[in-house]
C-alpha cells in the first residue's frame, strides 16, 4: 500500500486503484455538485428578493408623489375661490399630457403669464380669476406629464346652486412592479418578473 494516495492492489501483475476508493472520489464530486447547485439557487433568490424590494420603494415613491401633486391642485383651487368656489367651473374636464381639455373653453385659454414681474408690487391682479385657474390647471398639466409620461386626469366639480362646491381628482397612470410569484401577477400568466398595472388615485376637494 502507498501512503497519500488510494489504496492499490496487485492484480495480474499490475498495480490497480481499489474501487471502494473510486466510489469514495466519485460521491465527493457529486457532493460539491450539489453544493454548487444549492447556493446557485440561493443567489438567484437572493437577487429576486432584491429586485423586488427596489420594485416597492418605487412604487412606494410613485405613489407618494402622485398623493402630493393632486394635493398641490388642490392647494390651486382652493387659493383661487374666485372661481372654483364661484359655482362657475365646469362640471367635467380633464388633463391627459399637456392637453387641456374643457368645454368651457376657459381652462384651455391660451395665458401668457400670471406671474408678476419681479421688484414690483401691480395696483390690479395680472390675471383674472379664471385666467389663474387656467394657468394653474396648464402648468400643473405639463409637470404631470414630465413625472408621469402618458398619465390622465378627470376632474369633476359639483355647482349645485345654495351648496358648497366641491371637486372631485381621479389621476390614472401605468404603474411597473416586479411580481414575487404568478398569483401576484396581473394580467400575466408569468411566474415572476416585471408588470404593468393601471393604477387610480382619487382626492375629494372642497374649494
């Protein structure tokens, strides 16, 4: 017997390794095989855990700031009650990119500026109560489209006569999420990666 290595039996006049030791070489190969295969499985678990985890902080953010930006039109309308809680806004419109659209034609106008020039104080406001709304609705319009591409937005205001007025924003946008499993999942029948559901935001507003 040889030390250091397998143990080697004489047969037919030659040296041959014993088959107990090739059967031991051969379980330990499968062995680290499996080892291999467990933490492959482990890190691929490891990297869906966190794709999944940035997927909810972004959506998370997402949310959070379309909360904000019907909260900042909100604050428009209710700094504007010259108009919004004059019973004179229109019943429907909407705001889907940059585009306006009412039927009333007033908060579609066209508006330069509602902006005073800096330094100096105007005797009279620069714009009229409905020009303000407009240039409210236009500005806030145009920041939705830059955060929120393909976005849309329905605005419905309630002008019964002897009660107060109030203001309903419904704001619709694709919302990307990374699915944990096929349950999970909407509208696919794919066991796991990224999504895209509607999502709907509504804010009640009384100006």
């Amino acid at each position: 017997m040889l030390s250091g290595g397998p143990v080697l039996h004489l047969r037919n006049g030659a040296l041959r390794p014993n088959r107990r030791s090739l059967r031991e070489r051969g379980f330990t190969l499968l062995e680290v095989l499996v080892a291999l295969l467990v933490v492959a499985l482990g890190l691929l678990g490891l990297a869906k855990m966190q794709a999944l985890a940035i997927s909810n902080t972004q959506v998370s953010s997402s949310r959070s700031l379309i909360a904000l930006q019907a909260s900042s039109m909100a604050a428009a309308m209710q700094g504007n009650t010259g108009y919004w809680a004059a019973g004179v806004a229109p019943a429907v419109f909407s705001t889907a990119g940059t585009t306006v659209t009412d039927a009333s034609s007033v908060l579609n106008q066209t508006v330069s500026t509602c902006v005073a020039a800096s330094g100096s104080a105007p005797s009279a406001p620069v714009c009229t109560p409905a020009q303000l709304a407009a240039w409210d609705v236009q500005n806030w319009a145009a920041t939705m489209n830059t955060l929120f591409p393909g976005y849309g937005a329905n605005f419905a205001c309630n002008n019964v006569a002897g009660a107060p007025v109030t203001c309903t924003i419904t704001i619709t946008w694709a919302e990307k999420y990374v699915a944990l499993n096929r349950t999970t999942a909407t509208g696919s029948s794919a066991s796991g990666g990224q999504q895209t559901a509607i999502q709907s935001y509504t804010l009640y507003v009384s100006p």
